[in-house]
C-alpha cells in the first residue's frame, strides 16, 4: 500500500505524489460535486484460498512520520500516515473476508463504512458568527470570480421560525426539538447497507482507529474480528468536534442501524468493540463475544460529548435504542510488570488502584500527586497511552448502576441492559486494599489519575 505522506515520488516527479491510501474503494464518487446516481452493488472481496487469509501490507511503504496535527484529529503529534486496505460507501451487498493486514499504527481504519457525501455543512446552519442562523439553504453559488465560492447564504434570508425563548417552532406555533428543526444535508445519507465484515485481522493497529469501523451504514454483520493493538470494532461517525460535519447531518444521516458484530479480540489494545453516538440516534446493535487481553477493555459504550452546548445547537445528544449485549465479555491480564494496553484519553479516567500505584512507585509521587503527564505514550502519538486493563465495561453512556442521568439531547446519557452478558475478570492486579474489581465502570466512575472526581468530564 501507498499512503498520503509518502517520502518518495514514485512517479519520478516531485510534483506528482500520489494520493495512494485506499486499496480497495467500493461506491465512492469521482468527486464531491459529481455524486453517482446509483449504489454500487453486489461486491465481494475474499482470499482465492477459503482456508486461509490474504495478506494486505500497509506497514512496509508507510513508515512512522509524525507531525502536529490541530483539529478534528485534536492536537499534538500523531502519526500521520494513513492506509486503507477498504472503504465502503455508497454501496449496496458487500463482504469482505478472509484478511490480515500487517500496519504500522497508521492513523486510519483498516476497514472502513463511509458515506459517499458532497463534504459541505453537514447542516445547512450558520452559526459561526455573533448568533446562530439556521437557514433553509446553507450555500449559494457565487458568480465568477468571487473570492468565495458556496459562502453562507445572506443573513436577510428567512432563518426557520423561533418563538421570543429562541425555540424553534412549526407553522402552528408548536416547538420543534432543534435536532429535528435544523435542515440537515441529505448527501450524508448516502451511506453503505447490506454488508458482511468476517474474518478480518489487524497487527499493529493504531490506537484510536484500529480494524473496523462503522461511520455510517444499515444491515451489517461483523464476526471475527481480531486486532493487535487498537480497536476491535468501533461504530461511531465521524470524531464528535464542534465542526465535524458527519455528525452536523443530524441525528439519522450516517447513523447505524441493525449492526451485529460478534466474537471480537483484541490484544494490547483500546478496546474489543466501542460505541458512540454523538449525535446520532441509533438503534437495534447488537454485541456478543468479546475477549480482550492486556487491553484497557473489552466493551466501551460511550454518549455523545462535545466542547460546547447550548451554543451548538445542530450537535444534539444522541443514543443508541435497543442495544443488547450477551455472550462472554471477557477482560484478561497476563503482563503485570509493565503496562501494554495501548489507549486514547478516556481510559486515562478509570485507571485501577493497582495502575495508580505503578505510576506513584515509576514516578516517586504519591497516588494523590500523580497526573496524565505521567502516563507513558505510546507509539501511536501524543494523545494515546500506556496503562494496565481497567474493566471488562466501561458503560459510559449512564452514571451509575442505579441512575442513567439526563437522557435529553442536551446531556445524552441513555440506559443500557448487561443482564445477558456473562462479564469475566482473569487476572486483574488487585492492590492491598482491595478483594475485588468491578465488573462496569459508569461514567460517574470517572476520576483523574490523582484520584479526584471528573466532574468536567463526566458532564462534558
């Protein structure tokens, strides 16, 4: 595989570095002003041997290259390389099996379900200005030679009707809920349906990405899924700022819906599977089987969280309706000298007594002095971390096992059943004081490493 940060040009000429990232690209448009009119279908990629897996090498052309990256990606370095052995949008009847990849903890998904939008607003709002106006049409085209091309449209424009609360209201005078309210762009719907994703293995996944992933797309079966480092499966669209414009397409453009993904592995990872809404309202996801070794978890089901509130309201809270989760869900721990669970920035929140005491005795601090700044990073950049397994289920979407929290769109907690799972601890380091580990950590669980409440984090 070729990548985007390629230090050679393979042309011949410097000024011609192609952008090589995806190997296989199935229902994706020449271009954003150009859609295709019609799904790809019926596509199927396997090894020629159903008894063993082909080999996708994304590792020997894409050496580490870090750099600073700011924004969506957050900031610090990060391995900006990237290579897709598959992507899948506007695609209709797919599978893909039988694969091993070989990466290089390149900043990517190895397989990845994308919607084949047009990459405007994903909301036809404007609110970067002093106030928010949510406009009917987000663009215009501008004539030739304008300096800006597709701007805003003029504030004159007729914003859709608010009442003197500033509550958005129907031709009734009714209020409509501002996820509902706000006209959202319909290209983000485009996403991939019908599809099975087995068999897959990842060696070297990036911490935040890892093997599977599911941005968007409906009618989806995921079995067999292992990663070395990283995450098993994630479903979850786009990465949650301010300005990501998947999850500006509102609560039902680049959702995921009728999602089963079973028997999942994962080792010196993130996390098995993790799921997170955003904004989006998901429903019917099914999880069973998860064994996760030396890793921060094997189950994360998150809420949706982002840097603003009441400010953003085109990022309305979502959830995920019907999520059932069975089978074993199994959290094991066989390093204990040194941490190798490979993790993003939420796990730092829900370290064990044991992790604490690692970093106190590493570092010469006590339990209460320690910090995030001494947590060792890992290969993967700046953001992501080295810790000890934390619990089989960090069921971050409620406070508590006796409380959900507020399930509004505005704060986005919403409940999840663990009856049917048979949640297994083996090996997890106990410290002096303690007999036993949790099973589920909450999101009011969440603590800095000295021990404090996260009470920012918690009600982020």
């Amino acid at each position: 595989m070729r990548g985007i940060k390629e230090d050679t040009n393979p042309t011949g000429n410097p000024n011609n570095r192609p952008n090589r990232q995806f190997l296989f690209s199935f229902g994706r448009s020449i271009g954003p002003s150009k859609l295709s009119a019609e799904r790809t279908v019926n596509v199927q990629v396997t090894s020629t041997d159903p008894t063993r897996n082909f080999t996708v090498d994304a590792k020997t052309n894409m050496p580490f290259n870090y750099g600073e990256m700011q924004g969506g990606n957050g900031g610090g370095l990060v391995n900006l390389t990237r290579a897709i052995p598959f992507g899948l949008f506007y695609v209709e009847n797919f599978s893909v099996s039988n694969v091993t990849i070989e990466d290089n903890h390149t900043e990517s998904v190895s397989v990845q379900m994308f919607a084949d939008a047009d990459y405007k607003d994903g909301s036809f709002t404007y609110r970067f200005g002093s106030a928010p106006l949510y406009l009917q049409n987000r663009y215009v085209k501008n004539p030739e030679g304008s300096p800006n091309l597709n701007r805003p449209m003029n504030p004159i424009n007729i914003p859709i009707p608010t009442d003197e609360n500033s509550n958005f209201i129907d031709d009734s005078g009714n209020i409509v809920p501002d996820m509902f309210a706000i006209q959202r762009n319909p290209t983000y719907a485009r996403t991939p349906i019908k599809g099975s994703i087995k068999n897959i293995k990842s060696i070297n996944a990036h911490t935040g990405y890892g093997v599977v992933q599911v941005y968007g797309g409906d009618w989806i079966e995921i079995d067999n899924i292992e990663a070395f480092n990283g995450i098993g499966v994630r479903v979850e669209a786009g990465n949650g700022t301010n300005k990501d414009n998947f999850n500006r397409s509102g609560p039902y453009f680049s959702s995921a819906n009728k999602i089963k993904i079973s028997n999942i592995k994962v080792t010196n990872g993130f996390t098995g599977v993790w799921l997170k809404p955003h904004s989006k309202i998901m429903k019917d996801i099914s999880v069973e089987n998860i064994e996760a070794i030396d890793s921060g978890s094997a189950l994360l089901v998150g809420k949706g969280s982002f840097a603003c509130k009441s400010s953003c309201r085109d990022l309305t809270r979502g959830r995920i309706n019907n999520l059932t989760v069975s089978g074993d869900i199994i959290l094991r721990q066989t390093i204990y000298d040194e941490p190798v669970a490979e993790v993003g920035n939420v796990a730092t929140y829900f370290l064990s007594e044991s992790n604490r005491e690692y970093l106190a005795q590493q570092t010469g601090k006590s339990t209460t002095d320690i910090s995030r700044a001494d947590i060792e990073r890992n290969v993967s950049g700046s953001r992501w971390y080295l810790t000890f397994p934390a619990a089989p289920i960090l069921a971050l979407s409620q406070l508590s096992a006796t409380e959900i929290g507020d399930q509004s769109a505005f704060e986005g907690f919403y409940g999840v059943d663990y009856c049917d799972a048979n949640i297994i601890q083996d090996g997890l380091a106990l410290t002096d004081r303690e007999k036993s580990r949790p099973d589920i950590l909450y999101m009011g669980d969440a603590h800095t490493p000295n021990g404090e409440i996260a009470t920012d984090y918690i009600y982020k």
